[in-house]
C-alpha cells in the first residue's frame, strides 16, 4: 500500500496527446431533472493511431464514441456506437492481425475479421462519414453533434444527443476534488503497454435537457499510452481484458478498482486499487481479489458477462460487493471484442473496519470477444439442457400437474411415474452424456440473425431439435444393433427395446406441443411449422429406410468396381438423415421470423448443405487421428459401413489396394475386422487422400452456400457466429 500526493497539474489537462498511439476520454455520473427523476449517462471517445512516431493531426486517426443514457426509474436505456471511416478503414486488416497474433487459425480469423470490422459495421454501430474537428489548444473536439472541451479554468463542457431521441443534452463539469495521475498502468510490465492513467472521481455537474435545468454528479478520466492493451500479448499468449469499478462512497470517499486478465484463461495480470479521501494523499494497492457473484448473457451478442462482483483487498480492509441496477448493459463496439458492458450500480461492505456503502459504475471489456469459442459453445449447451429440462424434467422432477399441462386432465388418476420411468428416464440417460447440441446452437444464433428475438421462442428452437435427435438416436441404436452410445451402453441396453421404441417415439411428438400451445404464433405460423416437422419425420424416416439398405452394399460386387456410382446416394441418405433436421429447424427460424422468400429459401439451403458437410467432416474425422475426436480411429471400417469417405477411398485406389479394402470392408459386415485389418484399412483409406479430398468438398459447399445467405442478412454479431460455425464445422 502507498500514499502519495493526489493532485497533479498534468492530470488536469485534458489536451491530447500527440505521441500517443491510443487515447480515449470517459466519463459517468448522473443528472436530474426535476419532475422527471435521474438521468445516468457514461460515454467514451476514443482514438487509435495506426501508424508510428509523433504526429501533428489526430483528425484522421480511427475514431469511436460509445454513448448510453438510461432514463429515469429504470425507463429505456438508449445505447450509440459510432466509428470514423479511417477506423473502418483499417479496421480488418486490424482485426486480423489480432486474431492471427492471438494464435486464432488463419481461416477462422480471416472469415470474423471480414464480419466484425468489415466495411459495413454491424448494427446498431453507425459509420459517421463527417470528418473529427480538433482545435490544436486544449481539449476541443467535435464530431458530428458530439463536442466536449475544456477551459482554461479546468471546467468540462459536453454536448450530445440522447440517442434515438431528438432530446439534447449540456453537461458542464466542475472538480469537486482533486485529480490525480498514475503514470504506469501496465500488465505484467509490457513495454508495449504502458499506460498514463488521469481521472477525477468526482465533479459537480450543471447543464440543461432541452433547455431545462439538470444537476448532478459525475467522474472523468483520461487514458492515453501505446496500444498494447488492445493488441494480443504474444510472448506470453493471451489477449488483455478487464473489470474497472469506479465507486463513490457515501462518506465522501472515492474508489478505483482496476483488475486486469487474460481473457481466456481469467488469470490475473493487473491488480490495482487507488482510494481518494479528502484532504488526504491518494492511497495505492495491489492484489485485489475479484470474485464474480452473477452473470448475463447478452441477447445481441450470446457474450456472457459477469455482472455482480466482490472484490477484497486485505492491507485496506477492502470487502465491497458490486450490485447492478439491471444486467442488460451492453454497449456495441466495432471490431472483434464485438461488445463492453458498461453499467451503474452500488456497493456496500467494508472498508478499513467500516460499513461503506455508495454509487459505482462497472466497465467489462474482453468478455464480448469470442476467444474461447467452445467455452461459448458449452455455455450455450447448458442453457439449451436447461430448456430441455423446463419442457420435460428429469425423472425425479416429473408431477401430476406436468400431465395435466401436456396430457389434459385424467379422467381417473394420472400417475407421473410412469411417464418418468418409462420417458424421462431413458432420455435423461442419453440427454446427461453430453453433445455439443450444434442443431439448436444454430437455430438460436439463425434466429437472431434473421432479427427476432430469440428468448420468447428459444424453446421452439431447442427443445424440438434436440429431443427429435435423441429419439432418433434411440431409435437407431435398436435398428442398427448397436450395443454403445456416447461412451455408454445405448438405451436399449438399460431399458430394453419395447421401452426404448416408445420413449424414442415419444420424443418425436411431445415437442410438437410446443407449437400448439405458443401464444406469439399465429394460425398460419403454427400450420407452416406443422408442415414443416412433418415432412422432417417423412424424409428423416426415409433416410433411416436408406442406410438400413445400403448395409447390404457389400454384398453388392458392382461397388468394388464402381463405388462412384454409390456415392450419390449416400450423400441423399445424409440429406435426409443428418441434413434435413437442420433444414427443417432453419425453416421454422425463418416462420417465426416471418422472413421473405429469398431468405427463407437461402437459410434452408446453407442449413441442409451445412448438415451434410458435417456429416462428411465426420466421416472423414473417423479416419484421422485427432485428440479432439473421440471415437475409435477407424471404427466405421470395423462396422462394415460404407460412408463416404469410405467410397471415394474406394474410388481412389486402384488395382490390388482398392481389392484389398473392399475385402477388409466385406470382413466388417461380419464382424471379422482385426486390430491389424483396422489399421492396414485406415493405412489405404489416408494413401487414397479422401479424408482431406472429403473435407475440402464439405468446405467448399459451406462456403458456396453462406455466400449465398450472408447476402440475405444483415451485418449483426448473430451473422458473426453464424459464419464462425460455418467455419468450424468439425463434430
């Protein structure tokens, strides 16, 4: 802990500064009117300057203002994120360089590059062609009918508009006690990061709302330095991201908490705390504990921030808890962070032995950047088991009154136990091993990007696909004879087949109760998605009816000669099989969202060639050793199963290596295949090329047919995650 002098004359002076890559000017508070209530606000202009050395005009850096007012007594929070054109302009070439720094795959970094900082921006961020004004004294700016200055009396003035109002808003800010400056906010001592950190934690504030009086309180700072915050560390491999708690106590007490991670891993690697008292030097701390309490997740971006907090210092006898006044804060941001959550609230605990409680506001960046894809995808799996479960409960949670919900009043007596021993239980069994649940994944991130909000129809969009697969897996596993499933004996195996027949029928059809009885669905919405699960459950069976049939391809000599001719009509099999369930989710995604012809016609495309790519990748998975692939290496050669990459093998070889793999193909339909067999099989099917050669064919018809959809949607962070799994499409 240290204490120093509070006040510095730098630390008031606003202007910009010239040798500094990146700089930025925040502040929040609030203002009241009268009659009306309190008004918060916070905003941010920031600055990036590409280039390097000194320079003479910051008019043409990469500019970006993010802007939210919140209306009285918990009323609409109205949200702005503008960005220059020379910030869009350099934007991918940016954004790239982050992610290939940040060890992303250079294809997967490519396609979110060209979707998050593209020279579109996503909505709701607008690109403001009218060029930054700069006077060259001072702090003087004006973009657009944003302006803020200082005078030569230190005094703040601010002008803007409340977004999507026509509502104008004067803020003049006076210090109320003294600024202070901390010359070197750095993580983990990165020379390319250091930072010179000015703020004043409190100021009075006086201005007008449409020309009537307001009053209030506000904080300010000022941060300027190299931009390594925002670049990735690559020595030490991760991105920087943060929780910043501004706090005003209600003894008179002002607080900064600063806590900087990695935002993969969450590891520490910037710990601050920075108490102002008055009269008193600036005391200073590190090794501050955070600890999140609660989480959001964003409707807009699928980011899940942690949006309650307890930090803990132990020299200061720190303990406060962050409270926030609503969760939905999140502000928009051009490039691959995608989004901040910037929101006020309170705090209370202790401080030095004493009860403190106050106001605060808390800034979340790193969180909206998606750099760990698949703890974005398990977050999502658990939210979607937690819908499953809503709809039908696990066998100890089944009741009377979820039969009568779904079954109607018993003429005698219902007995829930039934359908939990007999339902529940055997699709819990399966539903609890886990699945990356990709199906419905897709549906709500399709959902969102087609611009309806998920969450009144997110059960349509879930629950359906999901307990549709898993009966159908049920189901397979009887037909196919398989003894496994997900790393555990397959339900027939537990329950034996009759109940195993009638709990898989039986999740094909409950869910449609979902759609009778949605109140946002029209008449004519419900018939359409009627339709369309019933023409699911035809050509779903039909594909069933055709890999049934194509089990006796081996005894078929005319394969070995010319397996190009069968391999068209494994393909239809996947249509109908893997594909036409994700079609078909596609399809009610775009009724719900009542979506034009085009749109509904490239959606259904991309999710059906999506479908059959992935069972493709799959196949040729089988065959390539990965740690990320969890079955045998091989396993569909010891099954007999004529998949496709098996065919193209097949069609690649010639002479005695293609007659030796159709004789090994043949020795697995019987159950005949060997260790040895298995692996002189694998050995020929990577000799032949067709794994990559399959992969390269599932890519290209992905690409071709996202092309196609990403022409009918527009520029969101859903369409980002969209291509983002189109681009990750491995099981």
């Amino acid at each position: 802990m240290q204490a120093r002098v509070a006040a510095d004359a730098a630390a008031r002076d606003l202007s910009p500064h010239l040798d500094a890559n990146v700089e930025w000017w925040f502040a929040q508070g609030f203002f009241d009117l009268p009659g009306k209530g309190r008004y918060t606000f916070m905003f941010t202009l920031g600055r990036r300057h590409g280039g390097a050395g000194p320079q003479t005009d910051i008019c043409d850096n990469g500019w970006e203002l993010l802007l939210a007012v919140e209306e009285p007594e918990g009323g609409a929070r109205r949200v702005a994120s503008w960005v220059s054109a020379a910030k869009v302009r350099d934007g991918e070439r940016e954004s790239l360089c982050q992610l290939l720094d940040g060890g992303a795959p250079e294809e997967l970094a490519r396609a979110f590059a060209a979707e998050v900082a593209g020279p579109v921006p996503m909505a709701p961020t607008r690109l403001i062609a009218q060029p930054l004004d700069a006077k060259h004294d001072g702090l003087d700016l004006q973009w657009a009918d944003f302006l803020i200055s200082q005078d030569q009396n230190g005094a703040i003035r601010v002008e803007f508009s409340i977004p999507d109002s026509a509502e104008r808003v004067t803020l003049n800010m006076a210090a109320a006690v003294e600024w202070f400056l901390e010359s070197d906010v750095t993580p983990d001592d990165r020379p390319d990061a250091v930072m010179q950190y000015a703020a004043c934690p409190r100021l009075k504030i006086s201005g007008t709302l449409d020309g009537q009086a307001i009053s209030g309180e506000g904080w300010f700072d000022h941060q300027w330095g190299s931009d390594g915050w925002f670049v990735p560390d690559t020595e030490r491999g991760y991105f920087f991201g943060w929780e910043w708690l501004a706090i005003n106590l209600d003894n008179g007490q002002d607080m900064l908490i600063w806590h900087g991670r990695n935002i993969v891993s969450g590891e520490t690697r910037l710990s601050r705390v920075f108490l102002s008292q008055p009269d008193q030097p600036l005391v200073t701390g590190k090794d501050v504990r955070a600890e999140p309490l609660s989480d959001w997740q964003s409707p807009d971006t699928f980011a899940t921030y942690p949006v309650a907090w307890r930090f803990s210092q132990q020299e200061l006898g720190l303990d406060l808890t962050f409270t926030p006044a609503r969760p939905d804060c999140e502000v928009p941001v051009y490039g691959p962070n995608g989004a901040v959550w910037e929101g006020h609230g309170t705090v209370s605990g202790t401080l030095g032995g004493d009860k403190v409680s106050g106001r605060a506001h808390l800034e979340l960046y790193g969180y909206g950047f998606p750099a760990d894809f698949d703890l974005w995808q398990k977050r999502l799996v658990a939210r979607i088991d937690a819908q499953i479960a809503r709809f039908l409960p696990r066998p100890e949670d089944f009741t009377s009154a979820w039969m009568e919900q779904n079954l109607g009043p018993a003429r005698y007596r219902h007995d829930p136990q039934v359908a939990a021993q007999m339902i529940a239980a055997p699709a819990w069994e399966l539903l609890s091993r886990g699945g990356k649940h990709w199906r419905s994944i897709f549906g709500i991130v399709l959902l969102r990007a087609l611009g309806e909000k998920v969450e009144p129809y997110e059960a349509l969009v879930t629950v359906m696909p999901e307990l549709l697969h898993t009966g159908s897996l049920m189901i397979d596993d009887i037909e196919d004879k398989s003894p496994l499933r997900r790393s555990g004996p397959a339900i027939h195996m537990i329950y034996g087949e009759a109940a195993t027949i009638n709990a898989g029928n039986a999740l094909y059809f409950l869910p449609l109760l979902l759609i009778g009885r949605h109140e946002l669905l029209d008449l004519a919405q419900r018939e359409e998605i009627y339709r369309a699960a019933f023409e699911l459950f035809s050509k779903a069976h039909v594909g069933q009816a055709q890999d049934l049939y194509s089990q006796h391809w081996a005894e078929d000599g005319d394969i070995a000669a010319h397996p190009e001719r069968y391999a068209d009509d494994t393909l239809q099999t996947y249509t109908f099989k893997t594909a036409a369930p994700v079609r078909s989710l596609a399809q009610i995604a775009c009724i719900i969202a009542r979506a034009d012809e085009a749109t509904t016609s490239a959606a259904m495309q991309y999710a059906e060639t999506a479908g059959i790519a992935y069972q493709i990748i799959d196949d040729a998975n089988n065959f390539t050793a990965s740690p990320d692939w969890g079955k045998d290496l091989g396993e569909d050669i010891r099954e007999g199963r004529l998949t496709y990459v098996v065919l193209r093998a097949l069609a690649g070889l010639n002479g005695p290596a293609r007659a030796r793999l159709w004789q090994i193909v043949q020795a697995g339909t019987q159950g005949e295949v060997s260790d040895d067999l298995q692996q002189e099989a694998c050995a020929l099917i990577g000799q032949s090329g067709a794994p990559e050669q399959a992969r390269d064919e599932a890519r290209t018809m992905v690409e071709a047919a996202w092309g196609e959809l990403c022409h009918n949607l527009a520029p969101s962070p859903a369409r980002a995650l969209l291509r983002l799994l189109e681009k990750k499409p491995t099981p």
